[in-house]
C-alpha cells in the first residue's frame, strides 16, 4: 500500500514535536492539569482512543514517541477516568462525575475580534464577582477562558451541581452570550479603518466570535498543547495581556510556562451561576410561546434527502454523544417541513439503529407519543445547539439560514424554481393550469406584470365592445 505522502502543516509541526514536549516544565504542565479528567491524545489528523488518562509524568513524552501531536481534556472531572464507558446513562456518568470547570472557547475569524471578546467577557465576569480567571490562547484564532470547579456552589434548590453538566454549563454560556452581545458589537464596529481585518466588513453580527458550547465528554485542547494547523503552543496568560498578545508570543520555542488553573475562592462564581438560571427560566419561557404560537408547519413535496441541512445529515448517519438531544431535532425538524408521522417513525428507528449505542425503543415512543400530543414546533436554531454534539458543519448555504427548517425549504424551492425553468426552455415555461402566465409570458417574457395587465385590458376592452 503506497504511504500517504505528509503535507506541508504535518511536517511543520512533527518537527518540533519531539523537541518542544521534551520540555520538562511542559510536560508536568500538560501532566498535572490533567488529574481527574479524560485525556485524549491527537495523531495530527486523528483522535486516539477514548477514554484515556495519564498516570505517570512519563505517560506525555511516551504518547508523543508514538506519534501524538497535541492533547486534549475533559471539562468534567472524574472520581476514575478509565471508568467511563460510551453509552453509559445519565446516573451512571452523575455517580462517575466529581464536578466540572466551566471553560469559555471563544472562536472567531479574526484573533482581533477574539481579543475584544475575550476582554469583554472577562469584565462581565468579574462584574459579577468573580476575581479569578484563568486564560490561555486556543493556538489558532482564539483564547480559552477557564472558571474552577471550586468557583461554583456544590448545590442549588436541593440540586447537585456536579449533576447538571453539560446543562449549566450551557446555560452560563448562553447567558454571558447575550449579555455581552451588545457590547462586543460597538467594539468591534469601533476597530480603526481603514484596518485589514474588517476589509470584508457588513456588519457587525456578521463577525462576532462564536462561543463554542459545550456537550457530555467535550474535549478542548490543554494548555502547552501544540495546534497541528499552526505549530504554535496553547500558551497560558495573564488576563491583562491579552489586548497585547501576539501570535509569536506562543512560538513553542520560546514560551513561558503558567499554571492555567487560577486560584479561586470557594463559591466566588454563584452569582453567576444563578443570575444565569434566572435569566434561562424567564427566557425560555419566551421562547417556548413563540414556539407554540407563531409557527405553522410547511408541508414540503417531494422532500429530498439532498436538501437536508448538514447537520440533520451528520446526524441521520449515527452518532455517539447527544442521541436524546438528536431525537428532539428530527422529531421537530420532520414535522415542521410536514412529514407524516408513519414515515417519520421509520426514519428515526433506522437512525437508531446506526447508533454505536443505540437509544432504548420506549425512549424513542415516548418522546414521538409525547410530541404528537402538541403542536408541531421548529427544532433549535443553528450554531450553538448544534456544535454542541459535533454535528455542525456548516456549507455556504447555512450561513443564509437561521434554522434547519429554513435550511430544507429554501433548498427544495430552487430546487423546484430549476425544475420549472428546466421545462420552459423545452415550451413550458409555466405549469399548465396558469394559462394567463403563459399567454403573458409569450407576449412579454421580459416583463410578466406588464404582461399580464395588457391581456386583461384587451379583454375588458373586447367585452365592452360586445
């Protein structure tokens, strides 16, 4: 079998792989912060095997003679690593799970914009009492803010926090989100023109740093972890050095090694946690009745797979983490672009089937039973929801759209538009029970209103003559 000749990025950062994780200091950063978390080594282009820890400081430097390039960790905190198994159930990974770090990834185009995110957040954070943060460069275009397990109250209304991942979580980053949405706006839209980074520039929404949210075992790179696409180092900062950070500050040649893990006092993030609940609650519930009463179902003909969103797709292959959340969407994706309720239950359970794990029968019904017994509501809206179990993967098309629902109707009409058009260059330009259109057409095929309005008028014309 002839070997894959390695392109140019591999090469670039195997060279320095073997030299820049020999680095005891990286190593015992990469080694310690790794305690209590699943580990997962990168082969460049592939994953290794999961779950995975280290147990002795050697374990690092031994993974990279085998080829590893980067690593990766956990957000959740384990009483056994090596004890998680893919499919467990909820209880099961609550019993495993000791807590959990609530870690920020702000993604964005440009590391301009990801700078002004990262220092917008930061103030909101500390607006809300937290004085500990921790920060570190993703090594590419973004920086990971971290807040410690310790931060967070251990219970909440009689409810265990350790319990509530990835949930919390998400609703932390959610919230912070649309707080600081505003805000992020004016700064970006305040960047000094003439300035090669807004070169492209509309507006700012258009722009603004993606927060990456999280989902059951979701992975983020460890501090000191080389990027494959850059060759630079995950490196860790202090919070007052972002706005001056420079891509060369991360060269792994020359890097500082920072505990990435700030010393925080216990509870300092309660505030937070709960101003975020509060806000979810009264917002949700918003949301919930436009869903219920604004939307009407769009019975689509001819549904084509091929007009499916990625997402959806990505999720009709089978899928190891985020089935339930999965179920929600094709229930609620299928229904809304009309698809009856036989054929919609075939699906899902030869969906089901492709799952490495697939979800248990009476789940399935009572979710489909529980859905039928309501109106038909849209799934969630891109992005957010979606990365979340790692089925986004956006194409041109999404970036027009809001929701896969819009995604597979916009889709299917220039589908049809082709279609129609397809048959006009063979003399049917319009279907056949429009003969106004086409009589129009045929006179002024330039100007079809104008058309239209001359036919009517000779006719009035004819009948008054009668």
């Amino acid at each position: 079998m002839e070997q894959k000749p390695i392109g140019f990025k591999e090469q670039r950062v195997r060279k320095i792989t073997h030299l820049y994780y020999s680095r005891q200091d990286v190593q015992k950063a990469i080694f310690e912060f790794s305690k209590n978390r699943e580990i997962c080594p990168r082969y460049f282009e592939g994953f290794g095997k999961r779950p995975d820890s280290f147990e002795y400081l050697g374990d690092v430097m031994a993974m990279v003679k085998k080829g590893s390039t980067s690593f990766h960790c956990s957000e959740e905190l384990w009483k056994n690593p090596l004890e998680i198994v893919t499919g467990m159930t909820e209880e099961q990974a609550n019993e495993l799970r000791t807590g959990w770090d609530l870690l920020i990834d702000i993604d964005s185009k440009y590391i301009d914009y990801s700078k002004i995110s990262a220092e917008v957040i930061m103030d909101f954070l500390k607006f809300h009492g937290i004085k500990n943060i921790g920060v570190k460069f993703s090594g590419s275009k973004g920086f990971h803010l971290i807040i410690p397990w310790k931060a967070f109250p251990k219970e909440v209304n009689e409810v265990k926090t350790s319990d509530m991942f990835p949930e919390w979580p998400r609703i932390i980053t959610q919230y912070i989100t649309e707080k600081t949405k505003k805000q992020l706006i004016e700064k970006i839209s305040n960047l000094e023109k003439p300035n090669k980074y807004v070169k492209d520039f509309q507006a700012p929404k258009e722009v603004m740093p993606d927060i990456i949210l999280v989902s059951p075992r979701h992975l983020f790179r460890m501090p000191y972890s080389l990027h494959e696409k850059t060759a630079l180092a995950s490196a860790v900062l202090e919070p007052s050095e972002v706005s001056n950070f420079q891509l060369i500050d991360a060269d792994p040649m020359k890097v500082e090694v920072k505990d990435f893990m700030p010393d925080s006092e216990e509870g300092e993030a309660s505030e937070l946690l709960m101003q975020a609940l509060d806000w979810h609650k009264e917002n949700n519930l918003v949301e919930e009745e436009k869903k219920t009463f604004d939307y009407q179902p769009t019975k689509i003909d001819n549904l084509s797979e091929k007009n499916f969103p990625p997402c959806v797709k990505n999720i009709l292959k089978g899928i190891s983490d985020g089935k339930k959340r999965a179920v929600f969407v094709l229930i609620n994706f299928f229904r809304s672009v009309g698809m009856d309720k036989e054929k919609l239950e075939k699906i899902i359970e030869e969906w089901n089937k492709k799952n490495p794990v697939p979800l248990k029968k009476g789940y399935i019904l009572s979710q489909l039973s529980w859905a039928y017994k309501r109106k038909p509501i849209m799934p969630q809206n891109c992005k957010e929801f979606y990365q979340g179990f790692a089925v986004c993967t956006p194409d041109n098309f999404c970036k027009l759209i809001k929701n896969p629902v819009n995604y597979t109707i916009r889709k299917s009409r220039i589908e049809e538009n082709k279609d129609n058009w397809a048959k006009g260059k063979k003399g049917r330009r319009f279907p056949r029970d429009d003969p106004l259109k086409r009589r129009a057409s045929a006179h002024t095929p330039k100007n079809l209103n104008e058309g239209i309005k001359k036919i009517k008028k000779n006719e009035n014309e004819e009948k008054d003559e009668l």
